[in-house]
C-alpha cells in the first residue's frame, strides 16, 4: 500500500484554492472596470497577478470566469440572515428583513455583478436566469412562505402570497436601487434604508394586514 501524505494533500489543496480566489479577485476588478465585452482573458491575467497559462488551468473562458464570479455572489447572499420565523409578526419581520435586503443589494461595489448580468442576460440567457432563480428568486419564495404562516395565523389577508412577496422588496427599493444600479447615486445610507423600508411596510400593512373590529 502506498502511504498518502494529508499534510501535503491539504496544502496542495489550499495553495489551489487560494490561486483561484486570486484569479477571481482580479476578474471581478476587470469586469467592475471594463464590463464583460471589454474584460479579456489577458487582462484579467494581469489583474490577477497570473499566466495566461495559469489562468486556463483554472478556467476554460471568461464566460466561466464570469459564471464563478456570478456563484460567488449568489453564495454569498444566501449566506445573509433572513430571519422569517413564522411566530414573529409581520411588522417586525418586514422591516428587517428590508432592511438587510437593502443593505444586501445596494451594498458599497455590489452592483457590479448586477450590472453585469444585466447587460449580458440577452446573449447568455442562461446566465441570467440562474442567477435570478438563485438570487432573488429563493428569497421571494421564502418570503411568500412566511406570509402564508401569518395568513393562516389571521393577521394578514392575502389572496396571492406569491405576487405579494415579489411586491414588497421592489417597494423598499423605491428610490435607493435604481439610482444605486445606475450610478445615479452612491450606496443608501443606514438611516435612509430605515425611512424607505419604514415607508414601505406601512404601505404593505394597509393593504394586507387584517384590522381589528
């Protein structure tokens, strides 16, 4: 039997996993900079402090440099806490969850990915269909989830859980998402998300929250 040194295979292991966050630290920067039809592979070698050589070691193209960027993305925004708890009521929930929803989407250099994905979803539908099935569409399932709880508990009245899950975080993004996506202005402040959301959920409420006798 021949013997297997772990030691040597972790860090073989973490030298490659390191390498490849490298080189998708630098392909983020070229595409935040350049977009995707201006980034190119000998770019982003030289973002990444790479080979070109190398960079094939890791990826086929830039669509699947893109795609890993796009997976990182969506990992890491459904690492966010949504805490849709469906004992807590729909006030408090709403206002925190669009709070961090905010916070999440017009986050400092956020954007970018979302732009991306904006401008290439006609060529490369697939692309763009994931990442909203993955992104954003996971959460407006979740959301409609948590209000059918509050729906069956007798505190809202909503005929279309679904549709009012994709209603609501539109409505916090009211003024900050748009401006924030298209360079209009910088990133909200935490004090301007609170009014906005704020503003938000009292609208949700008046149309669906059942009223006291």
């Amino acid at each position: 039997m021949v013997a297997v040194d772990t030691h040597y295979l972790k860090a073989t292991g973490e030298e490659e996993s390191a390498k490849r966050r490298q080189i998708l630290d630098g392909a983020r920067k070229v595409f935040m900079d350049l977009g995707f039809d201006g980034a190119s592979m000998g770019e982003i070698a030289r973002a990444a402090a790479v080979s070109k050589g190398t960079l094939y070691v890791y990826f086929a193209d830039k669509c699947a440099l893109f795609e890993a960027i796009i997976e990182q993305e969506v990992v890491g925004q459904s690492q966010v806490a949504f805490n849709f708890d469906a004992a807590r009521e729909a006030a408090t929930t709403l206002c925190e969850f669009g709070e961090a929803y905010i916070a999440m989407v017009c986050r400092p250099g956020g954007g970018s990915a979302i732009r991306t994905v904006m401008s290439i979803a006609e060529r490369m539908p697939d692309v763009g269909a994931r990442y909203y099935e993955r992104a954003l569409q996971r959460t407006i399932n979740r959301l409609a989830e948590y209000l059918k709880a509050r729906a069956k508990l007798g505190e809202l009245a909503i005929d279309d859980c679904q549709l009012a899950a994709a209603q609501f975080p539109l409505m916090c993004q009211a003024s900050l998402f748009l401006p924030f996506i298209f360079q209009a202005a910088p990133a909200p402040s935490p004090e301007r998300i609170r009014e906005v959301v704020a503003s938000a959920v009292r609208m949700f409420l008046a149309a669906y929250e059942v009223k006291a006798k």
